[in-house]
C-alpha cells in the first residue's frame, strides 16, 4: 500500500482545473459573503438592543426585522406560516414609512 497522497490536479485536464480553480473561487467568495453578511447582521442586531423603541414606527421596524428573520427558519417554513408572515409583514408595512 503506498501512504504518498495523490495530487489529483496534477492529473486534471486544463479545462479541469480551470474549473476546480472556479469552483474553489466561487466558494471562497461565497464563504467571505456569508462572514460579511454575518458581521452586518450582527452590527444591525446591536443597533436594535441598544435602545428601546421610542415610536411605534420605530417598533415596527423591529418587529419587521424579527419575522423576517423568523421566516428563514426551518420552523417556518410550512404554507400556512409563511402566508401569516407575508401578511404580517404587509400590514406592518402599510402603516409604517419604508425603510
């Protein structure tokens, strides 16, 4: 048995590894998406506790964001939830000035 690891890009054509190079691009790209999407989200999330609503616009805002983040969930994912969500977020919406 040969313990030697075996360099399997040294055995891809050209257009192989053009696109194994795209495809480790592509997802280190992606990865560096997800932290910078993290990083504002947890930015935004410090934004909202740091004080109470002082409005109710202000509180819908909020509100807003939460079900938002709710409907992303495996839980919510059902028809039902997610037309009370759409719903929720619509009546939310029409009473609040966009954000």
């Amino acid at each position: 048995m040969i313990d030697d690891p075996v360099s399997l890009d040294a055995r891809r054509s050209t257009e192989g590894q053009m696109a194994t190079d795209f495809r480790r691009h592509a997802l280190r790209e992606f990865e560096a998406d997800q932290e910078a999407l993290r990083k504002r989200q947890d930015e935004l999330e410090a934004q909202l506790l740091a004080e109470p609503s002082v409005t109710w616009p202000e509180a819908a805002v909020k509100a807003q964001y939460l079900i938002r983040r709710y409907s992303e969930t495996a839980e919510a994912q059902d028809a039902r939830k997610q037309k009370l969500i759409q719903r929720a977020l619509g009546d939310l919406a029409a009473h609040i000035a966009p954000v």
